[in-house]
C-alpha cells in the first residue's frame, strides 16, 4: 500500500497535495473519467464516477455511481434535486 500511495502522490494528475491515509490505513481516491464531445454538448462532461478504497492489508474495493444519478446529499444539506451527479461542480 505505501508504494501504491507513494507512485499516486507523485503523479502530477493526483491533485493538489499527496494522498492521505485514514486512521485505520485506508486509502480512498474518487476516480473520475471524462469523454469530450464537439456537437450538441460542446466541452467535457463526466462520465465515470468510481469510488475506490485501498485497505491496509492491500485489498481494493470499488463501487461505480451512474452519470446519471440525482438526488445525491449535499455537504451543506439538502439534496441535488434532479441535477445529475455528472452535472454538478465544486
């Protein structure tokens, strides 16, 4: 697992600052993929949102969300509505 946090932490995609453990030695990264498209939708848009987790002892555990997933809690309350999760931005 050190080596694993160690190669991500160096890579210059991983963020602004190295990964973290949690207190029980996890590590958890949100693993987001983009298609880019010219007509009708012009720009990039999510399209993957895969939650992955890294225990202590080495085994990984995933779990996919659909792009098209609505009514996701929100950190200040509430929920997105019908805004799907691959509409919304920092």
């Amino acid at each position: 697992l050190d080596s694993a946090v160690a190669a991500a932490s160096s890579n210059p995609c991983s963020g602004g600052g190295p990964l973290k453990k949690s207190k029980n030695g996890s590590v958890t990264v949100l693993l987001l993929g983009s298609d880019y498209r010219r007509k009708p939708y012009i720009g990039e848009r999510t399209d993957t949102v895969i939650a992955l987790n890294i225990a202590k002892d080495g085994r990984v555990s995933m779990a996919a969300i659909p792009r098209d997933t609505t009514h996701i809690p929100l950190a200040g309350g509430g929920t997105s509505g019908t805004r799907r999760i691959n509409a919304l931005s920092g």
